[in-house]
C-alpha cells in the first residue's frame, strides 16, 4: 500500500505535538480526505479531536484508509531535532511493511483490523464562547501567572463593544482592556484553571507566526468541561477539559464513556493497594479517574464486607478496607512518625490544629495505632506538641474531637539548639546496644514489651534514639528479634528460653498480673509490701488488690490462683477486714496514692 505524507519540519513539529498534547501514545486514522486524530486521558479527564485535510501537508498521497498508532513521543521529537540538526528541511511520513517510519526511524506501526476510534465522536454544546488571537491569549495568561492567579475568567461588555478580561484566585482579580483580536460572541462567562487551559497550548504553535485564532469554549459555574478550539493553517483541533474531578462523571456521561461499577472492580482497587489497608474516599477517587460510576461505592462496600469478601479495620472517624487473605503488615509507632504525620497533615489541611480522630485514621493505614494517645501525652510533657479544644484556624467545618485537637508546639531558635547540642552529646545507637537493652527488658518482664518501654530504658542510658525503629526493623529481618501483637517486641532466642521455664504456680488467693501503669510501692492485705512496679510488669499481687486495680484499669489479670485464704476476722488490721468492705480498701489505697 502506497502511503507518502511530506512537510516541511516547523509545519510537522506543530503537528505532532497537537497529537501529543494529551497523551504519549497518538492513535491517527489515515483517511484519502485527510488526517484524522481523537485521543483521551480518562485519567486526566481530557479529550481532544484532530482533522488535517490533505492541503495541510506540503505532499499527500495514501489510497487506502487504514488506523495507525504512534507511540513514542520522545523519539518522533528527537528525529526532528536531528533532521534540523541535518539542514534537512522536509521529512516525510511513509509505511514499511507495518510500521510507521518517519524518514528512516520507526515512530509507530500501523493497525489493519482495527475500524473505529476507541474515542467516540466528541458532540459537546458548549454555548459560551470568546475569540483571542493566540498572541493575545498567551500573553493573559502569562500575566496571570506573574501575578500568582491560579484561575482565569472571562467577562464582558457589549456596549461600544469594549471587552474587559480578568483573571482570579482567591486573592488576584486582574484586568485587561481593549486586548486586540478580542471578539464577543454572547454575553455570558466562565472560569477556567489555567494549567487547564495551557495543556491543549503547544509552545510550536504559540510562539511563532502565524498566530491561530483561540475560542475559548465553556459554561458557567463549571457545569460542563472547558473547551477550547482553533484551527492551525488547516488543521482544526478541539479539545475538552473537565475543570474538576467532581465533573469527571458529568464529562465522561456525555462523551458515553461513563464506566459501570461492579464488586470486581473495587476490589481489584483494594489489591492495588494491599496490604495497605484503604478508606472508601481513595477508592473513589481511584475509581472516578478511571472513569466508573462511583455513587454506589459505599454500598458496594458494605456488600463485600458481609459477605466477606473484604474486612474492615475502624480507625478514628474512618473505616479501611483490606483483602482478608491479605492483611495490613502494620509498623510500631514512634514519636518521630507521630510528629512529622502531624506536621504533613497541618500543612496539608491548611489549619492549626488536627483533631486525635483524624490523626490516628491518617496514620492507621501504616502503623499500629494503640499507644497514640500515650504517646501524645508524653510529647506533649516533653513540650514538642500542645492541645487545643478545637481548632482556630480551619477553612470549612470540623466536628468536636472528645479527645482534642492537636499541634506543634513552637520552639524558640535558643531551645532548638539547646536541643540539637544535647542530642549530639548522648551515644550512637547501634544494634548491639539495642540488642543488649531489648534482652533484658525481656527477661525482667519475662514477656515481650512495646517500644516505649525500650525508648525509655535506652534515654536512662543516655543513648540517641532516634533511628531505634529502623534498628529493630533490621535485627528482625536478621531473624534475631520479632514484632507481633500490640506492637510488642522480643528477642526470639530469649522469649522462647522463657517460655520452656514455666512461670511458678499462683498461690490461692493470689493473682498474676501485669501492669499497664507504673505502680507506687503498697502494702498487701498479707500486709507484705509490693512494688514500685513499671509498665507491663508481671507480679503475683494479693486477690483482693487485683480486683480493685482491674476496676481502675491498672493491670490485667493474667491468672487467678483461687480463692483467698485470708481471714477476715482480725478487726486489728485494716488490711485483712478488705473481703467485707470492698470501699474501704479502695479508700485506703487513695489515701496511700496508689490509685
């Protein structure tokens, strides 16, 4: 088959990057009437057509219609720089066996079976129209740019025909008059994002002569896409834009490309993900690029989880999804990761406070989330975070968060340093100390423990923490040390040792218990004294203590030894008359502040 498209290079530059403008892979449809060309990003929400008749190019010769797709953008602009480089000043287009050879190098290959566009025909009415000659739009633009707009908008006035064009944000209104090539077509007006605009605006044709005529497509209040269209010597190109993700269904409907959602489909998004665990607003979002129908998402989802085909992990005010032969692999928490979450979500929020519920659905996805608030409390005791009842400065809404909003605290310049020369004074870390620490702590509590506990033991020690996580993280892939549950670690030849040396039988009327508090020393209803004790410390306790500090939430009991063989009927000690007098007891350890 014959096919022979000739031009000179600056006319072919211009063209493909009309081609390109929108994606990286040009699907053209070789016609005896001319070039034909629609592409779309759904990703994007952008859509473009293309019509170049033969008088466009300086030869034209093909007498067979056929589909072809030119897929390497780099490479088709890196021939014309090498040909100009050349002093070449023509190139040409031709067919070798199924490729698409532009001159010598192969830029595409043609598709015989392929019929039709995968494209439809793009029928949009779109009312609002103005005319710039490119000159002038690209220099309103600019301008806007310069003065930081983020948005342009389009009035007029019909009277004397003069035009007035602004340009806006939040905070620049910007106008221009009598801007030459200006015409009216009807007196209405929209806004559009610039980069929105600029995407379809390929510098080869706004940046040499001749100037195209630019209108400038659209209806109000971002009801429909923007829409631009001009025409370059003969080739015509139209291109579309939804200005906004919440118009993408809109866009998508109209060109009938509007997807419809099945369970698969979202499921395969959660995949996509795995093991992270993913909220309903991601999966939407996901799906809506794609171009699906998204109002049924939340309903779907319930679906899925009854009949287990997802599981739920509720974190804070949102709930995450998660394939359950795939579970999230969660990280143990660290100061660190809780800081920098609440910076990342101040600035991204634009606000001085970030309630707890948000934070800990922000950082649910990763890590384990359980000592969050304690951890809170302890940064806030050390003076890098404080609470607010609620926020000051927050653009929109927000609910009452019962356990506070939060934020860094500032720090003076001479505190900042204070504190850097004081980390340089302490000792590296290195994964024998944490080794070394983590092994006794485990044989003290004779358990695994969390990694505050092992903060703490190393900041006794004058160690530097900071990198601790990453230690540990390494000495488990090592296959020395183990994370689990609670975000508990352990070192697995200790815990394993301990674990053969069963614990000693719990006496009646005793109780094996670990503290979830650090405990202050008390005397025991066998009037022997316990304690001090520290956080998730085993003990053998009195019964009677047990029961009283369970109801506080200081401890749990791990296991009863029976029931007490204490008498009651010494009215001399206070102690031993508890098993009568529950109340009494519970004055008492107030008195001596254990509770």
């Amino acid at each position: 088959m014959s096919l022979i498209i000739e031009d000179y290079l600056d006319e072919f530059e211009k063209f493909f990057d009309l081609l390109f403008t929108n994606t990286d892979e040009a699907t053209v449809k070789f016609t005896v009437n001319g070039i034909i060309a629609r592409n779309m990003d759904s990703n994007r929400v952008t859509a473009y057509t293309l019509s170049a008749p033969p008088q466009s190019f300086y030869a034209y010769r093909i007498d067979k219609e056929t589909f072809g797709l030119i897929t390497n953008r780099s490479k088709v602009k890196g021939v014309i720089r090498a040909l100009k480089a050349t002093g070449a000043a023509r190139a040409a287009i031709r067919r070798k066996d199924n490729k698409i050879m532009l001159d010598d190098t192969e830029i595409g290959e043609f598709e015989d079976e392929k019929t039709e566009f995968d494209v439809p025909e793009l029928k949009m009415d779109l009312p609002n129209r103005i005319t710039f000659d490119g000159r002038s739009l690209k220099r309103f633009l600019a301008q806007a740019r310069k003065a930081g707009a983020d948005a342009v908008g389009f009035a007029w006035l019909l009277t004397k025909r003069e035009a007035v064009v602004a340009a806006f944000n939040e905070e620049v209104w910007l106008t221009f008059k009598d801007l030459f090539g200006l015409e009216i077509f009807q007196d209405a007006g929209a806004g559009y994002k610039i980069h929105m605009i600029e995407q379809f605006l390929p510098p080869t044709i706004f940046l040499r002569k001749p100037w195209p005529v630019v209108k400038v497509l659209g209806a109000r209040a971002y009801r429909m896409p923007v829409g631009l269209e001009y025409d370059f010597g003969t080739v015509n190109f139209k291109a579309y834009v939804a200005p906004n993700y919440d118009d993408s269904a809109r866009f998508l409907e109209k060109l009938g490309l509007l997807r419809a959602l099945t369970k698969e489909d979202i499921l395969r998004q959660v995949e996509k993900k795995a093991p992270t665990a993913v909220s309903s607003g991601e999966i939407e979002e996901a799906l809506a690029k794609e171009g699906y129908e998204i109002a049924n998402v939340e309903e779907m989802l319930r679906q899925l989880a009854k009949e287990g085909r997802l599981n739920i992990r509720e974190a804070g005010w949102k709930k995450l999804y998660f394939l359950p032969e795939r579970p999230p692999v969660l990280k143990p928490l660290t100061e660190d990761v809780v800081l920098n979450a609440i910076r990342d979500f101040l600035e991204a929020a634009d606000t001085d406070a970030v309630g707890f519920s948000e934070l800990e659905s922000f950082l649910a996805r990763e890590y384990l989330t359980e000592p969050l608030h304690n951890m809170l409390l302890g940064l806030k005791a050390k003076g890098l975070i404080e609470s607010k009842p609620w926020p000051t400065k927050r653009p929109g809404g927000y609910a009452v968060d019962m356990r506070g909003y939060w934020t860094i605290k500032p720090t003076e310049p001479k505190e900042a340093v204070e504190k850097a020369e004081e980390i340089k004074r302490l000792k590296p870390l290195t994964k024998d100390n944490v080794l070394s620490v983590l092994t006794e702590l485990n044989k003290e509590f004779r358990k695994e423990v969390i990694i505050q506990t092992i903060e703490r033991k190393l900041e006794e020690e004058d160690y530097n923490i900071e990198g601790l996580n990453d230690i540990l993280v390494g000495l488990q892939k090592d296959g020395i040390v183990e994370f689990g549950p609670g975000g508990r670690w352990w070192v697995k030849e200790v815990v394993e040792e301990l674990e053969r040396v069963k614990p000693p039988a719990v006496p009646t009327g005793y109780a094996r218990v670990r503290f979830l508090r650090d405990m202050v020393r008390f005397i025991g209803t066998d009037r022997k004294t316990y304690g001090p004790f520290r956080a998730h410390e085993e003990a053998v306790i009195p019964t009677q203590h047990a029961e009283i500090f369970e109801k506080h939430r200081y401890i749990e009991v791990i296991k009863q030894g029976g029931a007490s063989t204490h008498s009651s009927s010494n009215p001399q000690t206070p102690f031993m008359d508890m098993e009568k007098q529950p109340i009494t007891m519970e004055y008492k350890l107030l008195e001596y502040g254990v509770l």
